[in-house]
C-alpha cells in the first residue's frame, strides 16, 4: 500500500493504490495481442515496466481500523495471500479479458480449478452431466469424490446432441465438457449445449485448455465458465502449475469463496510466470496450429496409421463446427490422436495394438515421452497406460482411448524435425 497513508486516514472506501482500475482501458477495444501483453497490470509507486513478483504472505495496514476495513470488506484491498495477491491479480485480469469474461479466479492447478467448480456449483442431490471424452483425472474426480458426497454423475458422447438433451435430469445442475477433448481432441456444439443449459437453468462450463482464448472463447459461444489448465498453454514452457475459472462477477464469486475457504491458491511466482506467458499467446499458438497442421496430413497418409483423431482434417466429422467455433482461421489447436495398426511379425505373430504403440513411442530420439502437453517442446504418451491407465477397460473404451491410441501435443520445434521422428518408429512397424 501507499506511505501515504497515515494513521490519521480515515477515508475507507478509497481504493489502495495497487487495486485502482486496469492500466489497459479494456473499453478502447485494443486487439487480442495487446490485452495480452498489457491487459491487468498495476503498476506501483516503484513505477516497474514488468509485472512485478509479490511474494509476500500478508499485508501492512495504516492503523487498526484501516486493517478492521480491509477485513470486513468495506475497504477494497490485500487481505492475505491464499485469496488476493497482486501478482496472481495480474494474471486474473488479463486471462479474464483476454476470454472477454468479468472476472477469473486462480487455482493451484487445473484439477483444483475442477475441484473449485464442483464445490462452488454443486452440492448433494445434483446431477452433474459430462462428455465421456474427458481427461482421465476428471472422471476420477467426478467418480470417486462427487458421488462420494451425493452428486449424481452421467456421461454423453460429446459429439451426440440428442443425447446430451435425452440425458439432461430435473436436478442437472451442470454440464460440463472439454473442446477440443482430451486425448481424441473431439468438439463438442457449444452454442447448442448453451442453448440446452439455458432452457433448463443448467451452468454449462467449457474445458478451455487445448484451445486456450487465442482459438476459442466459449463465453461468447454462450457458455457460463471456462476451466483452464494453465499448466498447459498459457505457460507454454512446462514450468509451473496452476488452473483458472473465467465468468461472470457473480459467478467467480462464488468460486472465489471456495479458494479463499479451501486454499486451492495460486502462488504468486506461477502467477508471474503465467502472466509473461500470455504475452506470446496468440503467437505460440498460430505456430502450434501450423506445425500441428502438417503433422496431422503427414500421419493422415502413413500406411500404418489406421486414425487421426484432429478436427483440422478436412474429412474429421467435426471439421466444420470446429472452422465454425475457432476464430483463428487455420487453427485448430495441436493435439491429435493417431492410433497404428497392428503389425504382422517376421516370425509369423502379430504385433498387438499396444506393442505397435509402444515400438512407435520408443522409436522417437526427440519427441518428449511425458503426460504432460501445451508445452513448446512435443511430447508424446499411451494414454491407456499413462493419462487413463486408472480408468476401467468399459470406461476407457467409452471415452475412445483404444490401446492403438497415441497421443501427441505437437511443439514448436522445426515441422520437418517432428515429422522425421514420428516416421522411425512408423516405418518400421
């Protein structure tokens, strides 16, 4: 807080300096890239250029009556680090305009962002409607702990509309989906889910992470919050965790509570990090797209390669709707799912589904073998035996994760580099 402000103040209701609004006037319609690299900051009396780091665990108030304010919510300020610090602020605010949302709330992860939406918009005797293509820890989530405490869970294939409407229960509360999925990147109709949730007073939420607000905003396609893995995208390096909720004022209250009362806190280094890595959004993402583009036509045209799961194929059942909902023309993010067929063995034997994956995954000398994707270098993984391997056989082959199944988050390495790699484990099935 400002020195300037002594025992003696006894004006409550200003705002300290640090909380003032944002420096980027978000009302001069400024352009995706600049609200990225400028959008949210506060600048302080020290007069930074870059955002600054407040690792800081609480706060210094005038007097005790200035502290008693700050408390008891008539003075507008830092209270304590788990529910308001200006860094985790900073990126708040920028990922919130950048998804043209009111407001985001930070997590300490992309699955405390799930967890913080279950607890703020559900509660026993609920029913919670999912996509069956979800990330494997989100089923887990929803299987294990929700119903645990008396929230009714169903799935639907995200592509079948009739079925998300057949499936909707007098106590649905949420639906709530990934677009693109995780790993088959499916698309899910989201103006149609929004118009469904709206005629039955149903939150709809979108998992915005393979997208990120660079392809996508599903708050102006009509969805009610957006969840967001910022481990992924919005780093874009693999260096630090942390999750996000976009939405509306009251909405973000609601999950604001949650963290404030359950700690799922964002730390204000990761914050920073984040911050920095919005600035190259959009840019990282238009490479992303390209690189993932020709990937996705070189496995598309392999003899060894039965699928490609990627909406950027001109023949992928969702290459319309995904044109349709994706603003970034040629963009249609940069994980797929490519699943290899079974080889004939020189000994007569047939090399089953999950060796040929496996063959296809160790071939690789550059690609990553890790879980982790939205990362500038490519990583590759068995979904079956790593992302999903805690699912049930039923489960998994309900959400499409076959053993042939091979996943890829395509980076920003040289095009030709990524595609060679690929190639020496494929050509020698």
């Amino acid at each position: 807080m400002s020195q300037s402000h002594t025992q003696n103040d006894k004006n409550l209701n200003t705002l300290d300096p640090n909380w003032r609004s944002d420096a980027l006037d978000l009302g001069l319609d400024y352009g995706m890239q600049t609200i990225a690299v400028r959008a949210g900051h506060h600048r302080t009396d020290e007069g930074e250029h870059s955002e600054a780091i407040f690792t800081t665990s609480s706060y210094v108030y005038a007097s005790a009556a200035d502290a008693a304010a700050h408390f008891n919510g008539s003075k507008t300020g830092n209270v304590y680090s788990r529910h308001t610090n200006p860094s985790v602020r900073t990126f708040e605010r920028r990922l919130a305009a950048l998804e043209n949302g009111e407001r985001a709330v930070a997590t300490a992860s992309g699955m405390g962002a799930i967890l913080t939406m279950c607890l703020a918009y559900l509660k026993a005797g609920d029913h919670l409607l999912a996509a069956n293509q979800l990330f494997g820890s989100s089923i887990g989530l929803f299987n294990n702990y929700m119903t645990k405490f008396g929230v009714e869970v169903s799935y639907v294939d995200c592509f079948d509309n009739d079925a998300w409407a057949k499936a909707v229960q007098p106590n649905t509360k949420v639906i709530y989906c990934e677009s693109p999925s995780n790993p088959l990147a499916q698309i899910c109709d989201i103006g149609y889910l929004s118009e469904l949730c709206k005629a039955n007073g149903i939150l709809l939420v979108v998992d915005n992470c393979f997208a990120t607000p660079a392809l996508q905003r599903p708050l102006d396609l009509g969805a009610d919050v957006v969840i967001h893995s910022a481990t992924k995208y919005l780093d874009g390096q693999g260096r630090v965790l942390g999750g996000a909720l976009v939405g509306s004022d009251k909405l973000m209250q609601d999950a604001f509570t949650v963290v404030r009362s359950g700690g799922i806190s964002m730390s204000p280094f990761n914050a920073w990090v984040f911050t920095k890595g919005l600035e190259t959004l959009k840019l990282r993402m238009q490479a992303h797209c390209q690189n993932a583009n020709q990937v996705a036509e070189f496995l598309a045209h392999h003899p060894n390669v039965s699928t490609v799961h990627f909406s950027g194929l001109s023949d992928h059942p969702a290459h319309a709707l995904a044109t349709q909902q994706h603003h970034m023309q040629g963009g249609y993010g940069a994980i797929m799912g490519f699943e290899v067929k079974p080889q004939a063995l020189s000994d007569g034997g047939v090399r089953d589904a999950k060796a040929a994956a496996w063959h296809v995954i160790d071939a690789t000398q550059m690609l990553s073998i890790t879980n982790n994707l939205g990362d500038a270098k490519t990583t590759i993984t068995h979904p079956a035996t790593t992302t999903h391997f805690r699912l049930s056989a039923e489960a998994r082959a309900e959400a499409g994760v076959k053993d042939s199944l091979i996943r890829l988050s395509v980076g920003l390495e040289d095009v030709a580099d990524i595609i060679k790699d690929l190639a020496r484990g494929l050509d020698s099935l």
